[in-house]
C-alpha cells in the first residue's frame, strides 16, 4: 500500500512560517503575532495540510460556548471564554488551502480532521464566518453539509479593510 498524497501534520515552532504564509496568502483576513502563537497551545486544534510533501493548508479552530457572541473578527480575535463555562461548539478561525491545490481533496481531509477531532471533545457542531463576498467557499461548505444562517453578521471584518465586511455564519452538526 502507497502512501497517501495528501498528509496532514502538527503544527510546531518550525513550521508556524509556512502557516502564516498559507494564510496570508489565501484568506482576505490578517492575524497577529499573538494569535499564531496561540496556535502552538494544546486547547487549539491545528494542522498543517501537505501535498506530495509540500504545505499547502491549514486550519485551527477552538472550543467555544455559542451563547458568546462573536460580532466581529475582531472580538474573535481577543474572546476569552470563562472556564466554567462547557464548550458546546468548535469554532473555526482559519481554513486555507492554496488555491492552486484546490479540488484535490485537501480541504476534504482537513474537514474530516476537524470532525473528528470535534466528536473527541463531545461537541456536536462546528460554527465559522465567511466573507460574504467569498462564494466559492459557501458553495463548497454548503456542498459539505453546512448550513449558512439567513442572518449577515454586518461589519464582521470592519478593520480588515474589506470593501465589503460582512460575513455569512456557517454551522454544521456533527
């Protein structure tokens, strides 16, 4: 038996570059030297995605409580969520994948990671924003069993500077 083409791998001090490449150079979003850093803690769930051994997406989520409301990618950026509180959803704050590797099953495979890794907490649904203006992505998350909520999150990415920055709120129940 071959190996697979597609692997996913940890993310560790030596590769958190080529994380911050991947987003940069796919989402219309930017993240902080903070938020990367937080991504090499434990409670985070993170990997990098390879194609024949090259990297070419990502994708970290965290556990939340959807009675906190996220009203801007801002806020999501800096939430803190009291320990006390049971985690009830798995929020994703970055999904990626080059856009030349795109249709390969990459996005397939980080998406079966998340699922997998969201019925090992217990958790029962993944929640996420998309730009409003990013289509394909609905279309594919749609595609994947996620709902889009009729309700526009208005000025989610207001400090991205976005020309438009609102935001569709995804959810799937696992």
């Amino acid at each position: 038996m071959g190996r697979d083409i597609v692997s996913l791998d940890d993310l560790t001090v030596n590769n958190i570059g080529v994380f911050k490449k991947i987003n940069s150079v796919t989402l219309p979003t930017s993240y902080s030297e903070q938020w990367y850093k937080d991504s090499l803690n434990t409670d985070q769930i993170v990997k990098l995605a390879y194609y024949s051994e090259l990297p070419v997406g990502a994708i970290k989520a965290k556990t939340i409580n959807s009675a906190h409301k996220i009203s801007t990618y801002e806020n999501m950026q800096q939430q803190q969520i009291n320990a006390k509180i049971v985690p009830n959803a798995v929020y994703v704050e970055s999904f990626a994948v080059l856009e030349a590797y795109r249709g390969l099953g990459i996005g397939e495979r980080l998406l079966k990671f998340l699922e997998e890794e969201t019925k090992k907490k217990f958790i029962h649904e993944i929640v996420f924003h998309v730009h409003i203006d990013n289509t394909a992505a609905v279309e594919w998350y749609e595609k994947h069993g996620f709902a889009k909520s009729e309700e526009v999150l208005k000025d989610y990415y207001k400090d991205q500077g976005l020309s438009n920055p609102d935001a569709f709120i995804l959810s799937k129940s696992i």
